[in-house]
C-alpha cells in the first residue's frame, strides 16, 4: 500500500509539470533555473477569409515533415429535400471520380503515387474530405483538389455506375442490417418536421431517381468556396499555404 502511495504521489508530482531547481551555497539558496513556459495548444494558428468566401485556417507542426488536410463542405444530408435524399453522400463518391485534368481514377493514383492518402465522411450537417500526404507533395495535392472543386465530371456513365455503388451500400448497411434499419426508423420517426428525419444515405426511391440535373444544382449551389473551410496542419507554415491558396484560381473562383 505504501509503495503504491509512493508511487501515486510521485505520477502526480511529474504530471504538475516542471519544478525550479534551487542551487545552494553554505546552505543558502543563491539561484534558481529559469523554467522554460509550455507552449500555449494551438500556438501558431493563423486563418484567413479569401475574397470569394473561402476560409484557411492553418495549424503548424512540424513533428514530423507530413500534412493533413481537412475540407470541409457545410452541406449534409439536412439540405436535402424528398426526390434528391441522399445526394450529399452521393458526392462524397463522385468527387473521387475524375475531374478534367485527373480523369477517373486519378485522384487516388497521384496521391498514392505520392506518398498520400485520403478519405471522405458525409453526416447530416457535412461533407469531410480528408488527405494525409508528406510535405513533399504539397504543391501536387493543391492541383488534385483544385481540378475537382472546379470541374468535377458529372458524367452520365459514371453517374449510373456510382448509384449502383451507392444502392449496394444501403441494401448491406441498413435493409440488411436489423440494426441499421431500426436506426432509420427512429430518426424518422423522431424528426417529423426536421430534414434529419432523412438517412444520409438517402431513401430507395431517390436513390433510384436522381437525374443528371439534380447533380448539377447541388454541385454548382453547395461545392462554392464560400461553403468550404480548408484546415492543414503539418510540417506547413501559414504563408506558404495561403501563398499557394492564391496560387490556384480554381480554388478563388467557382466554376460558371
């Protein structure tokens, strides 16, 4: 008991942090160390709001020489309405199949290729797109994610296989899925008038009846700059990743 007293004592001690170190002379103390400050949790971040709309916020560490971008995208399935349900999610997909200079399969190819990895979630309030890359290919990754911020395809062949994907998704998640489908319930059931009585992934029948023009809309109406925020850290620096913000204009502008 005593030795875990101790050992109790001692955890606590080391986790007040950092004690000064009295030197003594004759018995007197005569100096003590200068105990360095911690640095403040987010010491460094700096954010800016470009013309158009777009918000940067940049939180540098340099640990270790990598990068992590997160943008997200205030739409969710909450901006959905009965016959396009499910179109938030749907793009979480799309934005992964090819744009105009990265054509399908691209994406994830010249990120592999350098060094990056990415993923996507989509909720009932946003869209994430995330990517984990070194520092090294920074400049690449900003031209992947501007070429499809600014001219995703929307392409018709595409677009069926993709709801394909998007309907097998749901069949195993919640029509096969005892519990996926009572959570489906609930929410509906619990939200009567409120958007969020629709399941992110969106009901059957919309599934099955999106039209190439729906895409459009939301595309053009919710992937603006205005709607994004864009947050890196990593072995970065505030400067440069504004510096290259202005750099690519895909970014600055929406696409007419």
């Amino acid at each position: 008991m005593f030795r875990q007293s101790l050992l109790w004592t001692s955890c606590l001690a080391l986790l007040a942090g950092p004690v000064a170190c009295a030197q003594t002379q004759g018995g007197k103390p005569v100096a003590k160390s200068a105990v360095s400050a911690a640095p403040k949790l987010g010491a460094g971040i700096e954010s800016r709001t470009l013309k158009n709309g777009l918000k940067v916020i940049v939180w540098p560490d340099h640990d270790i020489p990598n990068v992590v971008l997160y943008n997200w995208f205030r739409v969710g399935s909450r901006n959905e309405y009965p016959g396009i349900t499910g179109l938030s999610h749907f793009f979480e997909h799309m934005m992964f199949n090819g744009a105009k200079k990265y054509g399908p399969g691209e994406f994830d190819r010249v990120m592999e290729a350098n060094g990056g990895a990415n993923n996507a979630f989509t909720s009932e309030d946003v869209t994430v797109y995330m990517d984990w890359f070194p520092r090294s290919a920074l400049d690449v990754i900003f031209d992947l994610e501007a070429d499809r911020l600014q001219h995703l395809a929307i392409d018709p062949k595409v677009t069926e296989s993709e709801r394909g994907v998007v309907y097998s998704e749901r069949r195993s998640a919640i029509d096969n899925d005892n519990m996926g489908a009572l959570m489906e319930q609930v929410q509906a059931t619990a939200f009567v008038a409120h958007p969020y009585q629709f399941p992110v992934i969106g009901w059957p029948s919309d599934i099955e009846s999106w039209r190439i023009e729906d895409l459009q809309r939301y595309y053009k109406t919710y992937y603006a700059p205005n709607n994004a925020t864009l947050i890196f850290t990593g072995a970065v620096t505030p400067a440069e990743i504004f510096a290259l913000a202005e750099k690519y204009p895909c970014l600055l502008y929406p696409s007419d």
